[in-house]
C-alpha cells in the first residue's frame, strides 16, 4: 500500500511540475534521416574533439571528455530519449568545471534516484525549442533594450544579456553563466557551452 500511494504521488508531482510548460519532445529519428544527416555532416572542434551535425545532442555530448559529466547526468534524469529526439532545440551546456563549480554534495544529490525529477527539471531548464544561433540572440537582445526572456522546455525562464561581447545567460535565481563556445551544430539544434549550472526559482523537491 505504501509503495502504491509513493508512485501514486510520485506521478501526481510529475503532472504539476510540467503543468502549462512546454512539452517536452521525443519525437524518434528514423535511420533514414540518420543517414542522409551523416551524409551532410559539418563538423566543429570542441577543444580537440570534433562534434556535428552527423550526431545528435546526446551523441556529440558523448563524444565530447568535457561534457562527461552532463551525460551522466541526462542519463540520470532519463532525458535522453528527449535530447535524440528530432527537435530542434538550442541546449545551453554546462560544462564539467561548471558542475564541479556546484555547492559540496549537491551534485551528489541530485544524481540520486530520488531526485530524479529535479534533475530532470534543472536539465531541461537549459534549453529552448528551434535553433538559435550567437548572432540571432545577440540580435534579440538589442532588440529588447538590452534583456531577452527565454522559456525553456521545462517552462523556467533565463535572461540573456550581453556583457561587452559575450553573451551571458541569468537564471531565477540570479546565476550568470557566460556561454564560451557558441554554435555548435547538431543534427537537432545547437549546442552553447556556458560556464554554470542554472536553476529554477523552486528546484527543491
């Protein structure tokens, strides 16, 4: 009965955290676009390590020493049938020194089973549907005196500003995290290296 009335909350809890947010995509990608993605692939390199648009978020995540830590992380949070999906989204990746850089134990934390759904919301907090590259958002940012809103797929918001030319991202709680490396193209969407790990106002479960 105990184990019932648990997932029965559990599930409860799901509901209303995601209630009036975006949906979150996991729409499958066929082999046949995965191949003609392969055939086409542009690539960057990523501190020695080439990414593309051969692969999707979750593979160049992967492929990529720094982001070993994100992927440990999407594995855990079970968002990686969300980020294979075909998109396009813009993901705003933190790397391992941006995690590292979290209070003691916290990340510990939130790699638990436990707070699987709070990981999964801080996850999907760090990105937005379509593709949007430096340039466009810099240009949004003009364009709205100096301060555009974006909502993430977990319905949070984060400011991005520009701080001289670099392009800083404020969440709920007034972390800036600068992105370092812009425009990292995927098979579905882009990819921005920031420098912090950005939460929601209410993130505590």
């Amino acid at each position: 009965m105990k184990k019932l009335l648990l997932i029965f909350l559990t599930l409860l809890f799901a509901n209303t955290m995601f209630a009036q947010r975006i949906a979150i995509p996991t729409t499958p990608v066929t082999d046949s676009i995965k191949a003609r993605r392969l055939s086409k692939n542009e690539m960057k390199e990523v501190d020695g390590i080439k990414m593309g648009t051969g692969w999707d978020v979750v593979e160049n995540v992967h492929r990529a020493p720094k982001f070993t830590i994100l992927f440990d992380a999407l594995r855990a949070s079970g968002l990686i049938a969300t980020f294979k999906s075909r998109g396009p989204f813009t993901v705003f990746a933190p790397d391992n020194t941006a995690f590292e850089a979290m209070p003691n134990g916290r990340l510990d934390t939130l790699m638990k089973k436990a707070h699987q759904l709070e990981l999964t919301c801080i996850l999907a907090g760090h990105a937005v549907p379509g593709s949007l590259n430096i340039k466009q958002l810099a240009k949004k940012i003009n364009s709205n005196k100096g301060a555009y809103k974006l909502t993430t797929l977990a319905g949070t918001k984060l400011t991005a500003k520009l701080d001289n030319e670099d392009v800083v991202l404020i969440d709920e709680l007034g972390n800036e995290g600068k992105i370092t490396t812009a425009d990292i193209k995927q098979s579905n969407g882009l990819i921005h290296v920031i420098t912090k790990v950005l939460l929601p106002k209410n993130n505590a479960i």
